[in-house]
C-alpha cells in the first residue's frame, strides 16, 4: 500500500536518529530528563535564541493544546481560518473557548476579515504557515500587516508544520516577530514530517520568555520521552538528511504538479509536501485509490467533499498514485 495520507518522510528519518536511538534504546527504563534540557539547548543554538524561549510537547498537537489552555483558561475566544488542521478546533473547544471559524477567500487565508472578526474577546489567531490542506504561504507583508490590526493582548500561533519545505523568498522570518515581542507571536514546529519522526511524538514551540514559562506549565511533567528527545538532538544535526528530504519533495511536488497539469486537473501551488486535487467526488476517487493500493487523504470533514489531499512520496509512489487517479476518474466520471 502507497500510503500519501498523512504527509510523511517518504526517506524516514535520518540514519543519525536510527543510530542514536540503538545506542540509548537499552536505557529506556530510565525517565526522560522532565525539562528536556539537552534538546532545548540544541534547539537554542540552532535558532539564536534562549532556552527559556523554547517549550517542548508530545509532537505539535500538544503544544496547541498547551497555548489554547493558557490563553483561554478565563474563556474568550481563538480564531481559525477554514478549512484548516482539524487540530486547531479541537484544542479551542478543549481549553473552553470558542472558535471563530473565518472561511478562505480563493483558497488562502481572509486576513482582512479575520481582523473585522477579532474582538475584545479574542486571545488567540491560530495560522499554519503554509496551511494544511491547500498547502498555501503567508508573505512576509501580509503578516506584518494583519498583525499590525489585531487589538492589543492578542497572541497569534503561527504553526510551521511545513516550513522545511516552503522556497518562497516572501515566506515570513518567524523569530524576528519573537525578538520585537509586539504583537505576540508563538511559532509551533513539528519533527514529525520533514525529519520523519511521526512515530515518536516530538515537536517543540519558540515564544518571548514570560510566555513560554506560562505555556509550560500547562504541560504533563514527562511529555516528551527519552527516545524522543534523543532523537530530536540527531535529527536536527543532520542538515544533510534534511537536505536531501527537501530535494526529494520539491523534485516529486514539480513531477506531480506536471503531470496533474497534463491530466487537466485542478490543484493548489502548494509549497508544502502535499496537494490539495480537485477531483468531484472525493468519497469515490479515495475509495477507488484505496482499492488500487494507493491512500490519500478524504476531505469531507473539512468541507471540501470534492477534493482529496495527497502527501509527495516517493518516485514509485508518486507515479501509482497518477496511475491510480487516473483510473479512479476514468471510473468516477462513467
């Protein structure tokens, strides 16, 4: 099966993180260090910033539930663009607030109408950078001008799932909102899609100071495990690995975009490790790709029952699944 579901390595994780995890596999009796203070040096030197910038979580999803709980605990409410990850909804209903869901305007985020949306009661702006599912950047001028218009005590969550992979040179320099600390901003990082550790729950945040430490607290005491961190160190070592992981997206998303091209199907210019594909009845194309070995990811829960969402494999799995859409339309469309 040509799993291209859920966005992952397609080269796995780096041959450093296998190694380190042999090493230290024999000692997973052992608790992991609770504050994870070797990664979040390593995570420090790599971003030119403190440690007590840096908050750890069981992979992204917890640290959004982390950010919802600390800034919603006294209720008000979080705004989302939709569709978006399905995660940003439900850690906002977990923590007690309440979701203002701004639709996408052509596919991106309606910036201009999530600030007419925002209120004295807003206390948090959730933003994937680029978002899942269409796969679509922020440039660096409309953030800094949708910023600019939030009212005062706003923290905007800028998840950077994807950014390893983005080669737009408008795409936003993150850290330089961290530094000025007006607005707000938290940004989120996951190791689970271009360092291929999804199996291993670890992903991590960078926020001014006074903010992490309140963020922190809000998480269980042993989040992040021994392996986990371990690994982390190795993968964010091996720029090599990494580069290699970018190479084979780009190269794969241009093959893809392509050949969708030549098909006449319609497709987002994603600048993710993914397409968002047109194809009418998603419920269909899904199964029949299903049945021909190939798993994409249905839509119907985003409101989006005509399209499916596909990750960037490998060459063999990106060329089964052309294959395989090609028949399942051939199929749909008797």
């Amino acid at each position: 099966m040509a799993d291209l579901s859920a966005n992952e390595n397609p080269l796995g994780p780096s041959p450093e993180v296998i190694s380190a995890i042999a090493r230290d596999v024999g000692t997973v009796h052992r608790y992991p260090d609770s504050k994870g203070t070797a990664l979040k040096a390593a995570l420090a030197k790599k971003f030119g910033v403190e440690t007590g910038n840096i908050i750890l979580g069981n992979g992204s999803s917890e640290i959004f539930d982390m950010v919802a709980g600390t800034l919603l605990r006294t209720g008000g409410e979080a705004i989302i663009g939709w569709p978006s990850f399905p995660t940003y909804r439900a850690a906002i209903l977990r923590a007690g607030g309440e979701v203002v869901a701004v639709p996408l305007l052509d596919y991106a985020y309606d910036l201009d109408e999530m600030v007419r949306r925002a209120s004295r009661r807003t206390r948090l702006v959730i933003l994937g950078n680029p978002n899942n599912p269409t796969g679509l950047t922020l440039t660096q001028a409309a953030l800094d001008r949708f910023l600019g218009y939030l009212p005062k005590g706003c923290v905007v969550c800028l998840d950077e799932a994807y950014a390893e992979y983005v080669q737009s040179r408008n795409s936003p320099n993150s850290l330089h909102y961290i530094e000025a600390r007006r607005p707000v901003v938290v940004v989120v990082h996951t190791l689970s899609k271009a360092y291929g550790l999804a199996g291993l729950r670890i992903g991590y945040a960078i926020a001014p100071e006074f903010l992490a430490l309140d963020i922190d607290k809000h998480r269980q005491r042993f989040n992040t495990s021994r392996l986990a961190q371990i690994a982390a160190i190795a993968a964010i070592s091996d720029s090599e690995h990494l580069a290699k992981t970018v190479a084979l997206i780009a190269s794969g998303r241009e093959w893809l975009s392509a050949r969708l091209s030549q098909l006449g199907i319609f497709f987002l210019p994603s600048e993710a490790n993914f397409l968002l594909v047109r194809v009418g009845d998603g419920t269909r194309v899904c199964q029949s790709l299903k049945d021909r070995g190939v798993l994409v990811r249905q839509l119907d829960a985003l409101g989006l029952p005509g399209y499916i969402r596909v990750s960037v494999g490998g060459p063999d799995d990106n060329e089964r699944f052309i294959e395989g859409l090609k028949a399942a339309l051939s199929v749909s469309r008797k």
